[in-house]
C-alpha cells in the first residue's frame, strides 16, 4: 500500500490503519493470542503499517497481546507505527466513582507509563487524547506531552474525538503540532464534512483517523457490536449505490465504501477493525481503487439521504 504522512510528521503511515479494539475479548490473554496473532500478522503481511490502540480497548488486554505478538517476532517494531490512546476512565475505578474522561497531566503520565509497559516498547510513536474532558485544561495537557516527549516516550500527538474548536483551544497550548484528529466517518456518519473537522485538517495538515469507516459493519457483511449512536443507522440507501457500483467495478461493497473515503482531499486513512484475516486482506484493494467524481458524488448523495441544492 502508498504510505503518506501523519499530518506534518516524520511518520507515516499505509492507508488503511488496523484498529485493536476486537483482538483480545477474552478474560485470558493466552486465551486471546491466537486470535490476536493472526489478525495483526495477517495485516502486517497485507501491508497495514499503523496499528491503533487505546488503553480502554478490551480493558488494556489489546495492548498487552500486542505486545506480545511484538516480543514473539523480533523486527517487527521497526516495521510498524504503534498507536495509542487514553483519557478515559472506567466506572467504579475506584469504587464509586462514574464513567468519566480525564486529560489531567498525572493521568496522561500515569496512563502513558502503563502503555508503554503493555505494549513492551521504549516509546509510543502516536498517542492522542481519546475524548475531549469539560475539565481539561490545555496547559495542563501541554505540559503532560512536553514531559513525555522529552522523556523519549511519545514521538508525536493527537486527539480523538475532538471539534475543531477544542483542536484550536489545545492547539494554542502546545509547542508541538496536534497532527491527527480521529474521528468517526462513514458513509452512514457525515458529520464532519459539514461541522469543519475535514475542512480543519486539510487546512492545518492534521490526518483524519477514520473509526468505524464502514459504520460497524453495516456497509459490509452486517452490523456488528453497534454503538448507541449507531443503531438508528439505516444502511439499505447507501447499500443499494454501493452494490451497483461494485458490481461494475468487481469490487466488493466494503471495497468501495473505503475507495469513497480514500478520495477525499483531506486523505482519510480508514481504521478497519475486522479479526477476520480474509477481510484485512481484501479491504486493501480499496487502496488502488478510484472512483470517478460522479460514483463519489452518488454515494455522498446517498449517505445524505438528500439530493444537493
């Protein structure tokens, strides 16, 4: 696959990102290893370079099979941009305490630290704060990144999740560019072609990071794991566009949900989280697929559910 750049960094990435959010459900992480094995070498050998994480993601048990996928194939860390994320903080930690985000500087340290160990690395190429906190204060962020930079534990930074307000207000607080903002895009989520988010990142070099580019499933082999957002979600419009238009390009409909996303100016790299390795292979033909402006604009029109004035 192409690799381009993560935003204005010396980083780069292929395309299409692998996301491990799915690969250790179990409660036992020897019991989650072969799963985890052959999802993350399947992409690896499909070409897939930037591998996302979040230390909530099967609560840390993503990271730490992870980890040890790296540790069983030395060379393999070279070969790939390990991401991560933290910020959120899970009910009853400790007891009592709600669902809550947290970008206080000691937790951004703290959870860092815990990444790193997981993982079994020196240092975390990409590390975003995962949901935007009413409490944050940017300065305080600031300072949290400045430390783990120099500290050789963070290469570069960025944000999930964010409006392009919030991006500005964190923006404005840090010596080092925000270079990506991870969000959810899809042809059943459009928000962020209209509230300026992809706008933002053409503008400021940031890369979009797109999570759940096929709107969990729904624009491929069925819905699965729907969030609470996503269930009032109503594929059948897109779906119908999509398979005609794979049909005559003999592509299948994920294929062209992902080339739809990959054309956009901004260069959105599509985050699948499939553990299926027939799937992690196949979603890569999406990255030499390309749409002519009319099939693009077909799908738009489709996943507005209205035509343009």
């Amino acid at each position: 696959m192409e690799r381009i750049a993560i935003g204005s960094s010396d980083l780069s990435t292929s395309r299409l990102a692998y996301g491990c959010w799915r690969i250790a459900p179990l409660e036992n992480d020897k019991e989650n290893l072969p799963l985890a094995r052959r999802a993350v070498l399947a992409a690896v050998e499909a070409g897939y370079t930037l591998f996302d994480h979040a230390d909530i993601y099967c609560r840390a048990r993503a990271e730490a099979v992870f980890g040890e996928i790296l540790r069983e194939n030395p060379g393999l860390r070279e070969k790939v941009v390990v991401a991560t994320k933290c910020g959120i903080r899970f009910a009853d930690e400790p007891a009592g305490a709600p669902a809550r985000y947290d970008s206080s500087a000691e937790h951004i340290v703290r959870s860092c630290e815990g990444s790193l160990r997981r993982l079994g690395v020196e240092c975390i190429d990409f590390y975003q704060i995962h949901r935007p906190d009413p409490l944050m204060d940017p300065e305080e962020v600031a300072r949290a990144f400045d430390q783990l930079y120099a500290a050789g534990k963070v290469r570069e930074f960025g944000v999930s999740n964010f409006r392009t307000d919030q991006v500005e207000m964190l923006q404005r607080a840090c010596a080092r560019p925000i270079q990506a903002n991870q969000v959810e895009v899809s042809l059943l989520q459009l928000a962020s072609f209209d509230d300026g988010v992809l706008s933002q990142c053409v503008a400021q070099r940031m890369t979009p990071l797109a999570w759940s580019p096929l709107g969990a499933g729904l624009l491929g082999d069925g819905g699965v794991d729907l969030l609470p957002g996503q269930r009032g979600y109503r594929p059948a419009a897109v779906a119908a566009v999509l398979d005609r238009i794979a049909s005559a390009v003999g592509e299948r409909r994920a294929t062209v949900a992902l080339a739809w996303l990959l054309k956009h100016p901004a260069r959105i790299v599509p985050i699948l989280g499939s553990t299926d390795p027939e799937r992690i292979r196949g979603a890569v033909a999406a990255a030499s697929m390309e749409l002519t402006r009319e099939q693009w604009y077909e799908l738009y029109v489709a996943g507005r559910g209205a035509p343009l004035a």
